[in-house]
C-alpha cells in the first residue's frame, strides 16, 4: 500500500484524557495540517512498509505505543506530560502552535521507526514545504472565464486552524482585481465541506456551487460579481447550519486563541 494520510488527532477511540473539549479544539486546530500532508503524501506514490496507507499520530496521557490496525492504520499512540500541554495551551504565539504540532508528528514518526520503516527524510521535508509556504493550506478549486460579463473568477480552498472558507476572487479580462472574499465558511475539518464543494455550474445569470450530487449549495450572481459585489447565498438547510450564525457563534469563537 501507498501512504494515503498522515493524521495528528486527539479525540479518536476513549480519548487523550486531558478532556473532551480539549480533544475537539486540539483535533480542530490541527485538521489543515493533516489534511495538507495527506493531500501531498498522496501525490508522491510512497509505499508503506506493511498492510496500511495511513499514519495516525493520537497524543495520550497513556504510556506511548504502536500498533497495526484493522482499517489499514499504523497507529501511534503518543505520551504527553500535563505540563507540555499546560505549556500548549499557555501559548500565544501562532507560528509557535503550529510547530509544536509538526513536532508533535515528528516525535511520532522517530518512535514508528523504532519498529517499523518510517521514510522519515520525506515525511520531514513534507514538514519544511509547510513552514515554507507560510504553514498555509491553500488549493485551487475552479477557475472560469465569463465574457459576456468582462470577468474571470477564481475560487480557492483556504483552510486554516480554525476555519474552511471558500474564497472567490474576481478579474476583468486585463487581469485587474476587482473584487475578493469568502462565499462560504465553516468548521476546519473537510467533513463540513468536501462533499458540498465538487462542481460548478452556470445558468440563468448565476453561478452555483453543487455538492457531488449536483445538488445546488451556493450562488452567485454573476451581475454582482462583474461590479465587484462578492457575496453568496446558501440553498441548501443542512449547510446552512455549519455557517457561523447566532446560534453556533460560540462553537466558533472557541476555536480561536
């Protein structure tokens, strides 16, 4: 098998033990981490050294331990002391968060290796391109040229520690900006978005962004977008409910720092 993930979690099975609301931030925080070394891991075709396509790191205050698991998994339980994840949560700093969790991953794979060939070296470099990119999770979705309205859009993933929105940018045919910002936005972990983010169609004056069934989630008016108007409205109910609004506010604001 080729690696396929590469997963930084605290919530999985019983737990970490250090509280579930610690669980669901820690595992909220971290998701565009594991999901862009899962995107890019997939892309490099690198075979795995047993029956699993997946590398699960769970922090734990349990004793650290290995093992395979049954849904193609190397999982790695690692130990963390109460007062590492005092330090944690007492940090302010963002790019300081963000490389406890890489090294959190590292101690991870060095103690897969004790047992296991780990192509450490790519993994690592994996690592440096994110802090080389600004620790960025950014990836195209669609770009497409209207001319009768003078425009050519371009819609973004942009995944963050505590957000996912869906950036829309708008361009006249000269490639001058005319307008930029989020159509849509939600929790940081894909099961809020990658199955109503697949497809975009074009009719009747709007642009709709469909989920993989065609259904229809967001739309646009290509009128609005040709005057630098960015601004959406969601179609569909159960996607309405993951957008900020008064009654989620709460959940939202404590992803944050």
């Amino acid at each position: 098998m080729n690696y396929r993930y590469i997963i930084l979690n605290a919530r999985s099975g019983a737990g970490s033990g250090f509280g579930k609301e610690f669980d669901n931030r820690f595992d909220y925080n971290t998701w565009f981490i594991s999901n862009y070394l899962s995107l890019q891991i997939r892309k490099m075709h690198i075979p795995s050294d047993g029956p699993y396509n997946m590398f699960f790191c769970q922090i734990t205050r349990e004793l650290s331990s290995i093992k395979e698991c049954s849904v193609s998994c190397m999982h790695v339980s690692l130990h963390v002391e109460d007062e590492e994840i005092r330090d944690y949560l007492n940090l302010s700093d963002e790019t300081a968060r963000f490389e406890y969790y890489l090294s959190l991953l590292e101690r991870a794979y060095r103690l897969a290796s004790t047992v296991r060939h780990i192509p450490l070296d790519i993994f690592l470099k994996l690592h440096q391109e994110f802090r080389a990119n600004g620790y960025r999770n950014e990836r195209l979705f669609k770009k497409k040229q209207f001319k009768d309205y003078g425009i050519k859009i371009e819609l973004n993933h942009v995944l963050s520690s505590y957000s996912y929105n869906l950036v829309l940018s708008v361009r006249d045919l000269h490639n001058n900006l005319i307008g930029k910002g989020s159509i849509y936005e939600t929790y940081p972990d894909d099961i809020f978005f990658n199955k109503n983010v697949r497809h975009l169609v074009v009719e009747d004056g709007k642009m709709i962004v469909t989920d993989f069934l065609d259904h229809p989630q967001f739309v646009c008016s290509l009128d609005d977008m040709s005057k630098g108007v960015i601004k959406s409205v969601c179609v569909n109910k159960n996607t309405q409910e993951y957008i900020p609004n008064e009654n989620n506010k709460a959940d939202f604001e404590k992803l944050k720092w």
